[in-house]
C-alpha cells in the first residue's frame, strides 16, 4: 500500500432504516403487595465480572419499603447491593446473614 491511498473497506451488511428503533423494555414487577410473612423467599447466586453476587427475591413490596429493608440490611451485613425488579442484589456471598436478618424481618423462605 502506497502512501496517500485511502482504505476502502465494505462490512458486507446492509443497516435498514429500523436499526435505530429502541425497543422498550418492561420488566415484569408484580402489582400486588403483600405482608412479609406471605413471602416465599428464594436464593441464588450469579458471577459478575468474576465475583459473586447473592439474590434474594422475589418481593412484592413498594419501590420505597423494597429501598428501605434493602437499606438496613445493608447496614447489618456491611456490603454493598441494589433492589431491581423484585430482587435484592448483595455483593458477595452472604446467604447465611441474609437469611438469618430477613427471618428476623418476618420473611420466609422456600425449602
């Protein structure tokens, strides 16, 4: 290749029109709230960038009573995590803790 000739490089696909579309999406949180003591609690673990991550879920609670149980049971287990789509998200392997503060909570547990 000489000097000053430009690269003229072909992908080999066509973008349609539609290729910017942005499709929304809904993730399916349940309408009805309930008592913590009607909850079936369930855990599962997941690698994330090469660490573990516990969930716990799923709950049907406001936005706000989900943000604050998540709040202090943060405080309890000194780490780090989020409340998503009726999952509790907390860094770490921590499933023994969780269980333990939530049953003090008044949640229950599947076997």
């Amino acid at each position: 290749m000489s000097r000053g000739t430009k690269l003229d490089l072909f992908i080999g696909t066509e973008i349609d029109a539609g290729w910017s579309e942005i499709v929304e999406r809904r993730s399916e949180v349940a309408e009805e709230i309930k008592v913590p003591s009607k909850h079936f609690l369930v855990f599962r673990k997941e690698k994330r960038r090469g660490k573990v991550v516990t969930l716990v879920g799923e709950f049907f609670l406001n936005e706000d009573d989900g943000n604050e149980t998540l709040k202090t049971l943060k405080k309890k287990l000194a780490c780090g995590g989020t409340y998503k789509d009726g999952w509790m998200e907390f860094q770490g392997e921590a499933q023994e803790k969780l269980k333990t503060n939530l049953q003090e909570l008044g949640f229950r547990f599947k076997n």
